[in-house]
C-alpha cells in the first residue's frame, strides 16, 4: 500500500499473549460485543464485534485502551497488545499488569509521532530478542516513503512472529471492523456472551485456580493483590463515569470485581 492511502477504516484488534480458555473469563467480565479465536502459541486474538467508539465522544484508541488495561491487569500473568486505527492514525497500545502502558502512533500515511524509547520498552516487555527483533523493529520508527500507517501495523506483527503469533487468515490490521468481524465468524470465532455475574465469576475461579495465579488466591498475597485492585480499580470507574468512557469504566469495573472476588474469595477459603 502506498504512503498517501492510509488507513480509512476504523478499527481494533486486541492481542493476548496467553491461550484463548485463560482470556476468555476476564473478557467477558467486559461485558462487551467481542470475538475470542486462537492466535498462534500462546496467543489469542479479541476482535471487537461492537464498535462503541461511534456511540460516545471517545476514539477508538482510548476505548481500546481501556480494554487492554483491564485485562492485563486482571490478568496480571500475561500482555495485551491493542491494535487500533482511524482515518488520521495508527497505533498500538500495550498493556502489561500494573505496569504503566507503552505505546506508539504514526499518521496515516506512516509518519511516526512516538518515541524511539516506546518501542524498547515495547520489546523489553514482551521480552523480544534484544538484538535481532529490536533491530527488525528500529525502521518502523524511521521515516518511509512507502510504508503508510497501515503497513506499519503490519511490519509490527511480522516481529511478533518470531514469538509465536499467528492471526487467523484476513485478520489484518487496517481492515474495516465489519470486515474484521465477518471474518473471524467466518473461521470459526467463539462469540463471548454475558451470562450474568454468578457464571462469570465461576468461569474466572476456574481458570485462575488452574493458572499461574493460583497461589494467589488465598493467604497474605490475595489479599494484598485485591487491594490493589480495588485501589486502583475505584477511582477508574469514577473517572471513565463521569467522563462517559465506556472504555475506561468497563477497565475500572472489572478491576473493582476482580478486587471484590479475590477478598470474598480469600476469606471464604480460609473459614
């Protein structure tokens, strides 16, 4: 694709370094319109079936943002890499647990407007070769007559290959969200439903019981990540509802559940 062309269309596709049957209980905790498919080893791919950027004032990198934030969040063991685009840009945002999120953004026809040392500490967090994927990654951070911001994604998901990631065929950053949708339906993605609170919550013990999370659930660290979670979790929901974000409430929502559950849960357990 040319340099004048540019992504047109507006969309988002959220990246998950872990299995789909660990991602699923805390995106649905969202309470969104979204797609779960594999991704390759070890990586699963959230397509956003629902576009709730064009019903509020918030673009879709901020709503994205909120998303990935929540779930790395709950997640806490493993990234989440949210792709998103515009007509005027481009860009990812990754979030890693509490860790403050890192993230890049070029104009539509590949101009970068973010730091170099963004996409380190890009590298560093998802622990690419220091050498070999840094190196691959230092041009999408140059100028280039011929790569828009389109491909620029597309270079930035060719590194992450190297780590396991394969999106399904006709995934591709870029494309209109319909378009992302009716293919992801078409092979086979698994549409995440709301079944209420109760079920929820049991789908999430089950998968953080069997995780790398486990020892979490019970005794002084439980009690000590719940906390957190409220702490954090709070002030989030109050913000993204007074500035209507659904992005950013839904982010502060699930951290405040997530917080609740991992002290009830702790003190139930330990009767």
């Amino acid at each position: 694709m040319n340099a004048t062309s540019g992504p047109r269309s507006v969309g988002a596709l959220l990246l998950c370094r872990a299995e789909p049957a660990a991602v699923r209980p805390p995106a649905q905790l969202l309470r969104e319109q979204l797609l779960l498919a594999p991704a390759g080893t070890e990586w699963s791919v959230i397509v956003p079936e629902g576009k709730p950027w064009l019903h509020g004032s918030e673009p879709v990198e901020r709503v994205v943002t909120g998303w990935a934030t929540a779930l790395a969040v709950s997640a806490a063991t493993w990234p989440v890499l949210a792709l998103w685009w515009d007509a005027d840009r481009a860009g990812y945002t990754l979030a890693a647990g509490f860790r403050r999120t890192v993230g890049y953004t070029w104009l539509a026809d590949g101009t970068p407007v973010g730091e170099d040392e963004a996409m380190r500490t890009f590298a560093a967090r998802l622990a690419l070769d220091p050498v070999l994927d840094v190196q691959a990654l230092e041009p999408l951070t140059g100028p280039d007559k011929e790569a828009d911001a389109h491909s620029r994604l597309i270079g930035l998901t060719a590194v992450l290959t190297r780590t396991g990631l394969a999106l399904p065929t006709g995934l591709t950053p870029g494309e209109s969200a319909d378009r992302l949708r009716s293919v992801a339906l078409a092979q086979g993605a698994e549409q995440l439903e709301w079944h209420g609170w109760r079920d929820a919550v049991r789908a999430e013990l089950d998968a953080v019981e069997s995780g790398r999370l486990g020892p979490y659930m019970r005794g002084p660290k439980a009690r000590l990540l719940g906390a957190v979670q409220l702490g954090a979790g709070v002030p989030l929901l109050a913000w993204g509802i007074g500035r209507r974000s659904g992005g950013w409430a839904a982010a502060g929502a699930l951290l405040v559940a997530h917080g609740v559950l991992g002290l009830v849960y702790d003190r139930l357990r330990g009767q």
